[in-house]
C-alpha cells in the first residue's frame, strides 16, 4: 500500500444537544482514489443545548496503482505520460502519437479511451437497429446492475453467442450489423482516418464498448479525463481529425437493462444532472459512444 497524501482539514459539526469527547473512523470515497480512510478525528463539544464545533480529519489517500492513473495518456508505442504533468510541452516532446487516455484500472492493467471521434461533437449511434434479434433480445447474461460485475468484452461475445444459438451461420457479422455501437468498436482501430493509425499495432483490434459497471468507473473519474482531452484537443492541429473531449451527453454501455429486453443501459454525463444517472432507452435511440482498450 503506498500513501500518496497526508492531509489535515476541516469540517464543522452541528447537532441539537452534544456534549463530550469522542473519535471515530469511517471510509470514504472520491473521484481520483479507490480508498480514503478517515482516521484519528477528535472532538471536543461544550454541553450546551444547541451547538456547532469544528472537528478535524486526517485522510490518507491510498494509491489505486502503482503506475498508471485515470487521465494518464497513453502513448501509441505503450508508454505513458502521467496525468498531471501533461501539457503542450510534454505532449511536444513525448515518444510517439497519442492513442487513449487511461479511463479506469481493471486487475492491474488500465483501460484507456480512445481519442478519436467521428465528428467534433463526438460519435452517436444506436445500440440495435429495430426489428432485428439483438432488439428484442433478452440475454440474461449482459443484462447491467450494479452488482453484476461483468465486462463490456462479456457483454459482447453473450450477444455474439445468442446469435448462435438462434441458428445464425454468422452470428458475428450479424450482431455487428444490427447493433451500430458494437460495430462502430469492432472497426475502431482500422477505420480511415483514425488518429493516429492504428493498424499493424496491438490496438488495431480489440476495442470494446464498456458495461455499466465499467461507464460507472469512466463516469466517477470524468474530470481527471477530462483535462487530458482537453489538452490534447487545444493542442491538435489536424483540422480533419476530431479528439474527444468527453463531453456532457449521454453514453451507451454495453449492458442491457435488466428490465426490458428492447432496452439498454446508459450513463449521463451532465454536470448538473438533477435526475438519475444511470437510465435505461430503447435501444434503437441514438447515443454517444465511448470506446474503451486494455493495455
């Protein structure tokens, strides 16, 4: 376990009646670590009726990973440049082109986010066209909750194997042709225009659609994230390619709703959403695509 700080801050407490010492420890979450623990907070409160003290809480944050960070940049020949110390000067010095920006961890490894966006607004297209089996299909397997830990990669070969189950010879290229966001990761990595190109590297294929639970880790950490685009959109002179720059819309997961089979999960993105999150649509609603890879 390494610590990565050490601080001291404040909070104030109010309560109706309250007098005595005490101490307590909880655990506590944030957007840029997994962990935070609340440690050695101490009080002091005057025995009156109605009171307001201050306490203070020390909290150490403890690293996700020993190396790579969500917002860290990922670089096409596999090396990074960390998060916090991207800017245009880095960006001008680094190794080779850059290809994804590291969304989230998952068993050691980091899952980036491609850069490349089909429009400069961002890439939107429809989980399955209407009348096709993917639809309406009910695949118990890829349906999303919280609780169901499942992968955007597993979400993708249950589709694939419903299909083969319901007799199709290609079920493949079918679930590819009725479902545009499956698609439009399956060709990522060799679609024209693609900056920087990818073929004849490992991240020519393998790209995927992340599940809610994956979404939700995107989602948590978007503002780290979001600065990396961001630089690297200023910086990207290409007036033919567009860079993400995650913006505030609504994102595709791969995961099915666990309520309807003609609907799938997605996750908004707003900075001042008032309603849930995490809401299902019909699948044949056009939403904006994040494409994820592990590296």
């Amino acid at each position: 376990m390494k610590i990565i700080s050490n601080t001291c801050k404040k909070i104030h407490l109010s309560a109706t009646s309250c007098h005595g010492t005490g101490r307590f420890a909880a655990t506590l979450r944030a957007p840029h670590v997994r962990w935070q623990f609340l440690l050695c907070a101490f009080w002091v409160l005057a025995p009156f009726t109605s009171c307001k003290q201050s306490i203070e809480y020390r909290i150490i944050e403890v690293e996700k990973s020993a190396a790579w960070q969500p917002g860290d940049l990922i670089l096409k020949d596999g090396s990074r440049i960390a998060a916090d110390t991207i800017t245009p000067t880095t960006l001008a010095a680094a190794t080779a082109e850059p290809i994804a920006v590291v969304g989230f961890i998952q068993n050691g490894r980091p899952v980036g986010i491609g850069i490349k966006v089909s429009t400069a607004s961002g890439t939107t297209a429809a989980w399955a066209t209407s009348g096709t089996l993917a639809y309406a299909a009910d695949i118990p397997a890829q349906r999303g909750t919280m609780a169901h830990r499942n992968t955007g990669k597993e979400n993708f070969s249950y589709l694939v194997d419903y299909y083969k189950s319901n007799g199709s010879a290609a079920p493949k290229d079918d679930a590819l042709t009725h479902c545009p966001v499956f698609r439009y990761a399956e060709t990522y990595g060799t679609t024209s225009g693609v900056f920087p190109s990818l073929e004849g590297t490992p991240y020519e294929t393998g790209w995927f659609i992340p599940s809610l639970n994956e979404l939700y880790e995107i989602y948590q950490f978007r503002d780290r994230i979001r600065r990396t685009f961001y630089i690297l959109h200023d910086c990207n002179t290409d007036p033919s390619t567009h860079i993400s720059t995650l913006p505030s819309h609504s994102y595709w997961s791969s995961s099915q709703s666990s309520d309807m089979a003609t609907q799938a999960y997605q996750i908004s993105f707003y900075e001042s959403y008032t309603q849930e999150i995490v809401l299902s649509l019909d699948k044949s609603q056009t939403r904006d695509i994040i494409v994820v890879h592990t590296f």
